[in-house]
C-alpha cells in the first residue's frame, strides 16, 4: 500500500504488471482533488483518454461533467479514477487478473482520498470494487456501506448515452448522492 500520492503515481506510471502495458498509450491514474469528500469510478480508459493520460475525457466524460454540474459540484471538485488505469483494446471490459493486478492502486487511492461517498459507474466497477454481480438495473439507487464509505451504483455514462431513457434514473441516483453528501457533512449542496 502506498502511502504518498507521488510514490503511487510514479508506480502506476511505470506498471508492467499486465498485459494492458503493452498496447496503451499512456497510463491514465485519475485525477482531482485529492481530499475530496465524493469519488467516481469507471472500468478503464477508452481512447480519448489512453491519448490524453486523463479519465473521462471524451463523450462519457462530458456527460459526466454535466452529472457532477447538475449536483451543484465542479470536476475540480471530486475524485475520478478506473478499475484498470490502462486502456483494454478495442474498448473491451478488463479480464479478472487485469482488475486484480490493477486494484492494489485503487485501494491505495481510496486510502489516500479517502471520500465519504463513491459513485461506481457501470457494472464492471460494482463487480470489482464490491464483488457485486447483480445487473446494474437492480443496484443503482442503493447504497452499500462498507467501512464508513458510502458506495452508490449508477450507469456508466456510456450506457446513458446508448439508452438516454436512463437519464432520469440517474439523476434520481445523483440527487441522492447531493443529499448523502450533505447528510455527512460533504460539500455537496442542498438544492434541487
Ligand atoms: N469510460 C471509463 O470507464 N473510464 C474512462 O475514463 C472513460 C470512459
């Protein structure tokens, strides 16, 4: 477990610890504020984000921006990281022993951030993180608590813009992580 930001970043930067290595681009850690009380993640760096070493930088990403928006919060604000922090090729969800060589880094960012509230973005990141294989239909718009952090399933962006009719749901997702978030005692604001 890596105790500073710097050590973890130049670990993950330099990771050969699976096959993802060999095809990316660039490594893509996360990014944000570093004490931030709210955290999301997603599956892995598509292609926007394999160039640019950035999460959630392309369409998915700008939906997501206006989602964190909506919430009365700014990007700048949160915490956004992947399961896998290399890119899977052609777009693929990453294997069981990618996730696994790759999840040591999460935790460790969980540890360092350590937020009050994370957002798991699609199935594949409620797999991983919680070891929950119910569809994301059935998890969305319920909180897990594990050790004090609140964990709340959601679709990933990218399904939302395949099936926009999942917008509304996701934003009844949203508002109850504005009011979680105030609940306690988070920077997200009371306001509809
Ligand atoms: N999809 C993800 O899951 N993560 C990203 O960073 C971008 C798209």
């Amino acid at each position: 477990m890596r105790t500073s930001w710097k050590e973890l970043i130049d670990e993950i930067n330099g990771c050969e610890k699976c096959r993802l290595c060999e095809k990316r681009t660039r490594v893509v850690p996360g990014e944000g504020n570093p004490n931030a009380d709210l955290m999301f993640i997603g599956e892995g760096p598509g292609r926007d984000e394999d160039e640019q070493g950035r999460p959630f930088v392309g369409v998915s990403g700008q939906l997501l921006d206006r989602m964190i928006h909506a919430i009365g919060m700014e990007r700048t604000e949160v915490y956004i990281a992947n399961v896998v922090k290399c890119r899977p090729p052609m777009n693929r969800n990453p294997e069981p022993d990618e996730a696994a060589a790759c999840l040591p880094y999460l935790r460790s960012q969980f540890v360092l951030v350590s937020p009050k509230v994370i957002v798991l973005l699609g199935k594949v990141a409620c797999r991983y993180v919680l070891g929950e294989e119910a569809p994301i239909s059935r998890m969305r718009g319920h909180w897990i608590e594990r050790k004090g952090i609140w964990f709340m399933p959601t679709y990933h962006p990218s399904a939302l813009l395949r099936e926009p009719a999942k917008k509304r749901e996701a934003w009844e997702d949203f508002k109850m992580v504005r009011d979680k978030l105030a609940e306690v005692g988070g920077i997200g604001k009371v306001q509809e």
